[in-house]
C-alpha cells in the first residue's frame, strides 16, 4: 500500500520538471489524492512558488488553501477558486474536521456539520468514520450528547504565523508536563516513606511475636519440669504408705 510520504514526494518530484498547465494538472492530481492530506513540501518546490502572479495562480491558491484552510474559507472564496471536485470536496472537509480537532476535543455535531456543510447526522458520522480510518483522528463519536470525544489527530501544515502560537501551546505543554512530574515525584517519595515506616513497624511486630512466643515456651518448659517432681514426691509417698502397711502386717501376726 503507497504511503502518503511516498506518494507526496512523486509529485515533489514532478514538480521539480513541470510548469504551467502541466504543473496547474498535477496539484489537480496531488488534491485529488485519497492519501495526501499535506502539501508543504509542494509548496516549497521552485516552479509552484513560481506560479505566484501568472495566469496558473488559481491552482497555487487552492494549495494554499488545502494546506492551511478549511471549508468555511473556501465558501468565502468559492467564485474566486473555482468548483471543487468530489474527491476535493471530502478532503477538505476531513482537513476542517482535523483543524477543529487540533482546537477541541470535545466538537458539537451542530458545530461540525455547519463547519462541513452536511445537511445529516449520518453524514457527518460517515466522515469522522473516515477520518477515523485515514489515520487523521483517534476519536469516538458519543451519539448521546451529539458531540466527537477527540483523543488525539494529525498535524496539518504551518505557516509562518503560525510559529508563534505553536510555541506558545508547547510551552503550556511543558508546564503542565512539569508540574505532572513534580506530583509523581512527590508520590514516590511518599510511597518510599510510607514503605519504609511499614517495614520498621512490621519488624516490631515480628520482634514481638517472637518475644511471646519464646515466653510461652519457657512458661511450657516449667510446667513440665513441675508436673515431673510432684509425681515423684507421690511415688515415694506410695512406696512409704506399702512399707508401713506390710510392717504393721507382720507385727500383728507375731503377736498372735
């Protein structure tokens, strides 16, 4: 399956060798393209740079356009620029859903559907479906609260202007990014602590168990050792009650 790098740089390629109407045909194609979605590379080629104030100029606005616009801003331009094809047309629309998507993650379908110019819910479900599918968004559509839940999307080419709200978003980023790292810091270092106290007192625990047991052992030990003599005072006891009891029987007889 073609790339939309590998396909992109066969027509940079072209471009290098083109001019006029064969260069105005060979954006058409580049527009037309089911797996282009950027074009700054096109841009920055020599001979499209030259199209700038010749009678081809219209196709260099519309690159323009497909690079940096959105549908809203080719309504406003559509005498100017020209009828778009079908092909055209959807690509523009899933660029517009990407340039929301780069704004909020949370798009209204009553906001996207004025943004694209579908007149359906289903219409505007098949194309955030096919964004989805062009590898263009991560998202979910929660047809509840009619709205897109935007997880992440694909970059779409910068301008110059540009540069200074992208740096602006990533020093945000940054700083969200650090004060996230500072917090798991300190929950490590609270785990580490909690860890350690947990061990000290489990090893008190221990200790004190031991101590128990090595005082019932002892308790057990003397136990026996006093049952053992009582048993021997009884036994002699005995044997002194069978001796005095066979003397008195011998006496008794010598008597008589």
């Amino acid at each position: 399956m073609e790339t939309a790098s590998s396909a992109l740089s066969q027509f940079v390629i072209l471009a290098q060798t083109t001019q006029g109407r064969a260069l105005e045909a060979l954006i058409g194609q580049a527009l037309d393209h089911s797996s282009i979605f950027v074009f700054g590379e096109l841009l920055d080629c020599p001979n499209v740079k030259a199209l700038q104030g010749t009678e081809f100029q219209r196709s260099l606005d519309l690159l323009r356009l497909f690079a940096y616009g959105t549908y809203p801003d080719y309504k406003a331009r559509a005498s100017e620029l020209g009828e778009l094809t079908a092909a055209q047309k959807r690509k523009l629309q899933l660029l517009t859903l990407v340039t929301m998507a780069t704004r909020d993650k949370l798009i209204k379908y009553s906001d996207l559907e004025a943004a694209v110019d579908v007149s359906s819910t289903r219409e505007l479900e098949d194309l955030t479906i096919e964004a989805v599918y062009q590898n263009l968004l991560v998202a979910k559509m929660d047809q509840e609260n009619q709205c897109v839940l935007v997880e992440s999307c694909a970059c779409r080419d910068c301008r110059d202007e540009d540069i200074d709200y992208i740096i602006e978003t990533l020093t945000s980023w940054q700083q969200s990014a650090q004060g996230m790292i500072q917090a798991l810091d300190g929950a490590v270092a609270y785990a580490n602590s909690s860890y350690e106290k947990q061990k000290v007192a489990m090893e008190d625990l221990e200790r004190e168990v031991k101590t128990i047991r090595d005082s019932l052992k002892e308790g057990e030990s003397t136990k026996v050792g006093g049952v053992g003599c009582t048993r021997m005072q009884i036994d002699e006891a005995d044997e002194e009650s069978k001796r005095a009891k066979s003397t008195r029987g011998r006496w008794v007889g010598g008597k008589h």
